[in-house]
C-alpha cells in the first residue's frame, strides 16, 4: 500500500470509527501532509510508493528539518500524529513495525498559559459597540465558559439549555460534559436566537444541521472565521493582536482561579483529564501573586527601592525649605 492509500484508510479510521472531532482530524491531516511533502523532497519515490519502506530515519529527519522553526509544543504534535499513523497500520497488518514507536517528542517549553485581565475583557466587550449579536454571543459563551474553539463551533441549538443556564459539550476524546452560562452570555444568546432563527428561515434547510452559530449563508461557522473576527475586535478594542480564541479560555480558568475556586472545579469545568493540566494555572496565579508581593512588601526589593527613593525625595524637600 502506498502512502496516499494508507492515510486515506487512517483518516476514515477516524472519522467513522473513533468519531473524532472534525478539528482533531483536520490536525491529523495537516501533519500527516507535511510528512508526505518531507518524502517528496528528501526521500526516494519507494518510500511513497510502498508505506511500509519507511523507516525512523525518514521519521527522525522529517523532525529535525522542523527544528527552530516551530514550537516544540507542535514538533511533538507532528510527532504524535506520525507516530499514531504507523501504530494503526500495525495494528491492521499494513506494516511489521512502527518507525516512529521509539522517537521521543522534543520536551515542551514550559509556558503560562496566556489569558487576559478582567480589565482587558471588559475593554473588549465594551469597545466593540457595533459587534453583532452573534459575535457578542459567540465572545460571551468563550470566556462565560470556557469551551475550547473546537466545542464551540460543534455546538447545536439543542445543546443550551437557557432555562437551566447551562451549555452540553463534546470534548476531547468525545467526552460530554455540562458547563454553566453565565448571565451575561445568556442574554447574548437569546438576542443571537432570534437573529439565527430569521438566518435558517431566509438560508433555507438547506445548510441548517442544527449547529448552533452559522455564518450569514445559513452555514455552520468555522472555527477559522472565529479565529479572522476576533482579531477585527482584538484591532478595535486596541488590545494584544496574538491573543487567540484559546486565550478566553485560560482567561476563564484563570480569572475563576483569582476568584477563589478550586482546582478539581475548574478541571471539571475544562474537561481537563488530567488535573496536572489544570494545575498550569496555578502558576499563572503565582505571577500574579509575585507581582503583589513585589508592589507591597517593603523587604521585596521593589518596594524597598520605592520607599528609599520617597525617603531620598522627602530629605531633599527637607533641604529646600
């Protein structure tokens, strides 16, 4: 089997078998394709002709012309969706063995979670007068919540319940949850109800499976054209350009961690399965706390320094009187 077929039965293994998430496959294609173009350019044409000629070696050099160029975060997605690949076609006798079963993923950069202040949300909803219902409604539920970009966009209509104040979500590994709405973001899904409401009727069925945010031909909304609205709000509120969809999300986890809510809630609220993901935000909460320390104790150093330069400017008024 060719690498082409292969891939072809990989990915249709996925969708119909493990009903994964139409984000996760996108991924796995992604990555998958950029492996193909790695074959083209640096491997013999009977690597792609015969999938099981492939070796570690393609494998380890497909990675190595990735280094420095990408995060290593995403060398170790890349990685783990080749890896994922060949464990598959072992599985159904396609191959003998896995090239890439004994390659360990680059060890991630330890990074916080980027989030945005409340100040900085709150300058985002009300800096953006002319954003449409949808969008408000779209904003609101992201950080009210906390879904992931991907949940969003694969919510339907029956999946809020506006009465209850809640929100059902498919994550990761399609496992289901329920998450609360708050106040604010349940207003702005009424208001974005009825406008749907006149969006399918005008559209049609035709494009209308349900999903609960569609664009304005009656299609679900991408997570792509998400992604291109808020950095036309980001632009206009003049806020942080790099900030992401994701960033609502950690901003949701984050500012409820400022609030006083525990770890195993906000887990649970997430999806996380592993509370060591959670846990990421705690030292988020700990800069926060470093910089508190650092502006009010006088043995910090900056509030030392602080209070020598008010004794230096009390001491030279002293001096002019």
């Amino acid at each position: 089997m060719n690498f082409d077929e292969a891939v072809a039965v990989f990915i249709r293994h996925l969708v119909s078998e493990k009903v994964r998430s139409p984000e996760t496959v996108r991924a796995y294609t992604s990555d998958l394709r950029n492996f193909r173009t790695y074959l083209e350019q640096s491997a013999a044409e009977k690597e792609l002709k015969k999938v099981d000629r492939i070796d570690q070696f393609h494998v380890r050099g497909f990675l190595a012309g990735r280094f420095g160029k990408i995060k290593k975060v995403s060398a170790g997605r890349k990685l783990a969706a080749v890896r994922t690949f060949f464990r598959f076609l072992l599985r159904e006798r396609i191959i003998e063995t896995n090239p890439a079963a004994a390659i360990k993923a680059p060890k991630p950069e330890k990074t916080l979670p980027k989030a945005l202040s409340v100040d900085e949300m709150d300058r985002f909803f009300s800096r953006n007068p002319d954003m449409t219902k949808r969008d408000t409604a779209i904003f609101e539920l992201l950080y009210s919540s906390g879904l992931r970009v991907g949940e969003l966009v694969s919510l339907s209509v029956q999946d809020v319940d506006l009465r209850n104040g809640w929100v059902r979500v498919i994550g990761k590994g399609n496992k289901e949850r329920y998450v609360p709405v708050g106040s604010r973001a349940l207003d702005a899904l009424k208001q974005y109800l009825t406008v749907r409401a006149f969006i399918a009727t005008r559209t049609g069925a035709l494009h209308d499976k349900g999903k609960l945010f569609l664009n304005l031909r009656g299609a679900p909304l991408s997570s792509r054209s998400i992604r291109r609205i808020l950095k036309s709000c980001l632009d206009t509120a003049g806020l942080a350009r790099d900030a992401s969809p994701h960033a609502f999300r950690h901003s949701f986890a984050t500012h409820m961690l400022y609030g006083g809510a525990d770890l195993r809630s906000i887990q649970e609220l997430l999806g996380h399965s592993s509370l060591s993901t959670t846990q990421r935000y705690t030292k988020a909460d700990l800069g926060r706390l470093m910089e508190v320390y650092d502006r009010s104790h006088p043995r910090s150093g900056v509030a030392g320094k602080r209070e020598k330069n008010t004794s230096r400017s009390r001491a030279s008024d002293r001096e002019m009187e």
